[in-house]
C-alpha cells in the first residue's frame, strides 16, 4: 500500500512539472541572453508579480537586449519583458548577472517602479552600465523609459555622467549633458566628472563643456591635468588634453596630496611628448614629491632623463 502512494505521489509530482513547464515556454518572443529553463524562470516570476484578480488572460508578447552582456559591463544583461494583460501592455525590467556560486541571478520588477536590493533603481544601474561603455543607444532607451539621468551609484557614488568621463567615453559625455546631466555633480570621493577627464583623456570638446558647469573648474582641472599625465597613455588625445588644460588655466605646478606635479607623474610614466609641453611651459624641475624626489629622480627611462636634463639647463 505504501508503494503504491508513493508512485502516485511520483506520478502526481511528475504531472506537475510538465504542466509548469508546458504553462511557461522555453523560448520567448523577442530577444533575450537567458537560457531556455532560466527564461521559464524568469517569466514564472514575472507572472508572480503581476497577480490581478481581474484579468485571467496574460501573455508575454516580447522581449528585447535594452543592455547587452560584455566584459565591461561585468557580463550584466538588462531587457525589458513585455507582458499583455487582458489587452494592455505592462513592460518588467530584467537584470541578469553571473552568480558568484555559478549560474545567473536575474532581478525583476515594473519598469515605472523597479527597485534593487539597496534601493537603487534598476534602470539606474543600467544606465551607469551603458554610460561606462559608451553605449548611446542603450542610453537613450532608458532615459526615454524614464531613468534619472542624475541617480547615483549605491556604493560608488558616481553619476552616469562621471562614469562616462571615468571611462573616457567623449561621446557619452556629451550626450548625457544634452540629456540635463549635472556636471556639478560629485561621487562618494567628492569628486565631479571633470576631474575624471583626465583618466583616459576625453576630447578637448567634451572636457570644456565640463568646464563650462564647473563649480571650481580651476581645482577641477588642476586634478584632470594630473590625470592626463598619468597611466597608459593614449599618444595622441592625452598630450592635447594636457595642451588644453594648460593652455585654459590649469596650474603647471600643482601638487597631488602625495606632491607630484604633472611633470613628475609624465616622467615616471615615460611621456615623453608630455615632459616636452611641459618643460616648453615652464613647469618647475626642481620641485620634490613625499618621497623627496624630482621629475628627474623619478624618470622612467634614459630618454626621459635627456629630455629633462637639457630641460633644466634651460631653465638655469
């Protein structure tokens, strides 16, 4: 007797599964990054959500990629789900991200009120997603579907406009001031879009539109100056980027907490076309960071250091 409840308890178990299965298809109408079975999930939670003892019928009519999964947005997919109920459209955000113990998470909610755990909007995260990676489209989307353009990131404290200058997407920029965002705004560090234009040397364009919205261009650019002179450089957009700080005021001598100026940062990092507009300037050779040492102590190369020599005769 036991044996016999327990198959038709299997065989109950069993019907079950198919008709869930058989009730949410596994594939959608549209585009989607979501695995078959993970699609099922998906819209079984959307239908979750969407309970309304007033209409019976709803269907899911369309999916569409609003932001693309790439390795600069962290593999993290943003679409919109269409759903129709009883004859209107209700469209849901989906997020989906690689979880840390294998497989995809994926957050879902309305679009006019999608909320993650930490509060901020879901359209919001993918906004910062689409200004860092330089993608227009995907931006225009959300704005248009109604994300602030001025939110900020929860842990990072940056704008989608600071994200774009902190990821040197010139274009971007632009857009998203046209799209009212606030150059004055600042991150968790305190700091605005135009210090960051520096960090992988935006175009002179979009950094003088910064400048232009700037509560303190001139400590702003001082920041960005330093910026432009430091890391991988680009041989072209970064020694113009440093013409035009210098030439729109930027202070040739300014000091990071640590004490390097523009020229020092340029030598350790071997930009030689860097060093050259500066010394050409007049930046101080003689000036020391924390670790007592100059532009010429801190030379990357021999090339560096012959730059800096004939330089400094110059300057005596």
């Amino acid at each position: 007797m036991t044996n016999q409840v327990l198959k038709l308890a299997i065989a109950t178990l069993l019907l079950l599964v198919l008709a869930a299965c058989a009730s949410a298809p596994s594939t959608v109408p549209g585009k989607t990054a979501a695995s078959p079975l993970l699609q099922r999930d998906i819209l079984q939670f959307i239908l979750a959500l969407d309970s309304d003892k007033d209409c019976n019928q709803r269907k899911l009519v369309n999916t569409e990629v609003i932001v693309p999964p790439t390795s600069a947005n962290n593999f993290t997919s943003v679409e919109r789900w269409t759903l129709d109920r009883c004859g209107k459209p209700t469209f849901y955000r989906v997020t989906m991200n690689p979880s840390p113990q294998g497989g995809t998470d994926f957050r879902v909610g309305p679009e006019t009120t999608t909320r993650s755990p930490s509060g901020a909007s879901l359209a919001m995260t993918s906004l910062i997603s689409a200004a860092g990676s330089g993608r227009i489209d995907a931006a225009t989307t959300l704005l248009d579907g109604g994300a602030n353009v001025n939110e900020k990131d929860s842990r990072s404290g940056d704008t989608p406009l600071i994200r774009a200058a902190l990821n040197g997407r010139s274009e971007m920029v632009l857009f998203l001031l046209k799209r009212g965002a606030d150059a004055k705004a600042t991150n968790n560090e305190g700091e605005t879009a135009l210090t960051y234009v520096g960090t992988r040397c935006l175009s002179p364009d979009a950094a003088k539109t910064l400048m232009a919205s700037a509560t303190n261009a001139k400590e702003e650019i001082n920041k960005a100056l330093l910026n432009a002179a430091t890391g991988p450089h680009d041989p072209v957009s970064c020694p113009s980027l440093v013409k035009f700080f210098v030439e729109n005021g930027a202070d040739l001598n300014f000091q990071s907490s640590y004490g390097n100026t523009a020229l020092i940062l340029a030598s350790m990092w071997g930009h030689s076309a860097v060093v050259r507009f500066l010394l050409s300037k007049g930046a101080n050779t003689s000036l020391k960071n924390k670790d007592g040492k100059t532009a010429l102590d801190e030379a990357k190369n021999r090339e560096i250091r012959g730059i800096l020599t004939d330089g400094k005769r110059g300057q005596q």
